[in-house]
C-alpha cells in the first residue's frame, strides 16, 4: 500500500510497494510532484492484499506445538497457585502469540482485534485499549510477532511503544518499523503509573526482590533504593507480576500496573513510585493499509531517509522543513544494518571510517498539506532513500 498523488512517490517500474522488496531501496527512480492535483490523493493496494483468501505464509524455524508439554507445565503453575490460595486461574488467561507458533485464528468481524507486546495487564493493552475501547487484545512475547500477526491477518491492528519521556527511544521497534511494509494510522499517549505488587497480606517492608521490565526498574530506582529490594530483570511488567504469583514467595513483588495487580491476585503495597511523575510512553498504531490523510484535525507524519555524504547534507534536510514552518517533533538516527561502515580513503596511509545512518523524522503536517508536499519533494533532491512510514492523527490527550 502506498500514497500516490497523480503520481506523488512515483516509480516508472514500481507504482507502488511490493511485498518482499530490500529494506533499502536506492533512490533510482526520481521524485515527481504535478502541482496542478496536489490535493488528490488516492490509495493503491497491494495484490496480495487485495486476495479474497487471507494467504497465511510459513514463518522461518517453525517450532512444533507440543500440547502435552503445554498441558504439563500448565497443570504445574495450576498447582502452584492453588497452593499459594489465589483464586486466579492463570491458566485461563489469553497464551501470548509466539513467532515460531503463529497460526491462523477465526475472526467473526464483531471486534478490533489489537496485538501488543506482553501479557495481560501490560502497558501495551492499557495503550490498545485506549485507542480501541471495545478491541479484543491479542498479547505477543515478543515485538516482531506483533508486526507478523498484523501482516498475517491474524490481527486487525498493533500497539506498540516507540518512545518513553524518561526512557527514550525503543530502537527496536524503529528497526522493525523499517523491515516491515506496515503503515502508521495512529499514536497514543499513556501516563505510566508504576505500583509495588506482592503477594497478599505482605508489607512492603517484607519484600527482598523485585521482577519487573529493565525501564520499569530503572525508572522506580530510588524507591527501591530506599526500600533496599534486588531487582530482578523480566520481559515485560505484567510478566512479572505473573511471576510473583506463579512463585508464592512472601519476599519476592513486582513493579506493575494496578491491571496486572488486579488480574493476578496480588496485592498493590505502593502506587505510583516511579521517580519522575510525569512518565508518559508514546504508542503507534500500526496496520496493513494506511489511512487517507485530511487537515480537519492535527496530523503528524513519520518519515525515513538516508543522506549522501558530504558537508551540510542533514542541515539542507532538515531546512527544507523549517523553510515551510514545518514544526518537527522527533528526530532519531540509526545506523544501516546492511552497511554500517563507509569508506573514505582508500589510500594505503589509512582509511577512516564511519557510520551510514538512517534517519527517523515526525513533523506536524498531513500528507494532504501541500507544504508537506513540497518539503519532501525539495527532501528527496539531497536523500538516497525516502519512505514515509504514516500519516495520522495525532493524539492530544493523555
């Protein structure tokens, strides 16, 4: 799926993206913009998209499915829970997608299916729900099988994290963003409150460990400074908290959202500990088509290029943003996987070398805008590669 304005991204040979192309296709093709029909915009699908049949294609390593294994291990958490006195069936709860175990699921239509990162009472539901009130969430063990279980079709849409106001960036997911042919429709902002779990019954002043994501720790490090708890890295929030009520040991809580609290049976012993209040972690939306932009709300548009090298070239790209009052909200760089090092000197007293990067940019502008326009036709005479990732509302509220 790509936007195309009569023509907009035009290609001689390449109308539009293909299924399976290289992350970095080469600029060959030029950049064309017919002023007269700015403002028409039209979408273009994808064949394999367009199929009446949703084509499922194998995923790489496939693991087999072991149901007797499963079968075990779950009657041996069932156990450990009933020993601990929770009445929370674990095993009742939705089993994270795996890559390797990806399968087709029925879809009757009747709800968004949404995928995210995580277990139940993570973040990243918290985020799906936000944008989809009445979604069905669909957890995934790892980023990647959230973007497969969109291209997949098992699921109508993904929430994922980009970015966190004391985190950062999640590099991760920018890389993914560029090996994927998916499309940004939407963001969401989340105020992240982080809470000290443990079993019920337990002090805080009990606790020796806690479980919780490498950023949650982090972001709760004086508080459990204080507290003199270890901390104990998971894979995600929710996780932990699954952990501490899979263990049942009194002297072992997690740092989660009151969600997980509630769905695990644990107890909250303190409410918001991180150590900046103002904790907020952004989520995109992503999906397999992308929306028509229009300018009766606030958009914002996500964009990759690569530069030639040479004196000023991210100076003249940036500029043609600010010749256009484009405002920019985010600016991150990466480096190439497929060539990281370039070489400068190829005399035998030395060569340097450095790296080539990628560079990811939001701006605040609609692809309906002719500015926006304008500014990535005057961007693609200074970029080697440009691809624009989405062009969606921008959420205002939090």
């Amino acid at each position: 799926m790509a936007l195309k304005a009569n023509p907009v991204w035009g290609c001689a040979k390449t109308p539009h993206f293909h299924k399976g192309l290289p992350d970095l296709v080469p600029n060959r093709c030029g950049f064309g913009l017919d002023l007269r029909v700015l403002n028409k915009w039209e979408c273009t699908c994808v064949g394999v998209l367009a199929q009446t049949h949703r084509a499922i294609t194998p995923v790489e390593d496939d693991r087999p499915y072991t149901p007797d294994v499963q079968s075990s291990e779950a009657n041996e958490r069932s156990q450990d829970s009933q020993s601990s006195g929770f009445h929370k069936d674990l095993n009742l709860l939705p089993k994270p997608l795996s890559i390797m175990e990806l399968s087709s699921s029925p879809d009757d239509g009747t709800k968004v299916r949404v995928a995210y990162q995580g277990l139940p009472g993570a973040y990243s539901e918290a985020a799906a729900r936000k944008a989809y009130p009445k979604c069905e969430t669909v957890p995934c063990d790892q980023f990647e099988a959230a973007f497969k279980a969109v291209e997949l079709w098992l699921v109508d849409k993904a929430v994922l994290p980009i970015e966190n106001s004391v985190g950062g960036s999640i590099h991760r997911n920018y890389d993914l963003l560029l090996r994927h042919r998916l499309h940004i429709v939407g963001e969401v902002q989340l105020v992240v409150n982080h809470c000290l779990l443990g079993l019920p019954g337990v002090l805080k002043e009990e606790l020796k460990r806690v479980f919780s994501h490498p950023q949650a720790l982090a972001q709760c490090e004086m508080t459990l400074s204080n507290l003199g708890i270890v901390r104990i890295s998971a894979d995600d929030t929710a996780g932990a908290a699954q952990m501490v009520a899979s263990i049942g040991e009194r002297d072992t809580g997690a740092v989660a959202s009151a969600q997980a609290a509630e769905i695990y049976g644990l107890d909250i012993l303190a409410e918001k500990i991180q150590d900046d209040d103002d904790n907020v972690t952004r989520f995109l939306i992503l999906a397999r088509e992308p929306i028509i932009a229009g300018t009766d709300r606030p958009y914002k548009t996500s964009i990759v290029f690569t530069l030639e090298e040479g004196p000023g070239m991210l100076f003249k790209a940036l500029a043609v943003f600010a010749l256009r009052d484009i405002n920019l909200t985010k600016i991150e760089s990466r480096p190439q996987r497929k060539r990281p090092l370039r070489v400068v000197d190829d005399s035998n007293k030395g060569s340097a070398k450095y790296f080539d990067y990628l560079f990811y940019i939001d701006f605040e502008a609609s692809m309906a805008d002719p500015r926006a326009q304008f500014a990535l036709g005057h961007l693609q005479e200074f970029a080697t590669f440009l691809r624009v990732l989405g062009c969606y509302p921008m959420d205002t509220t939090l």
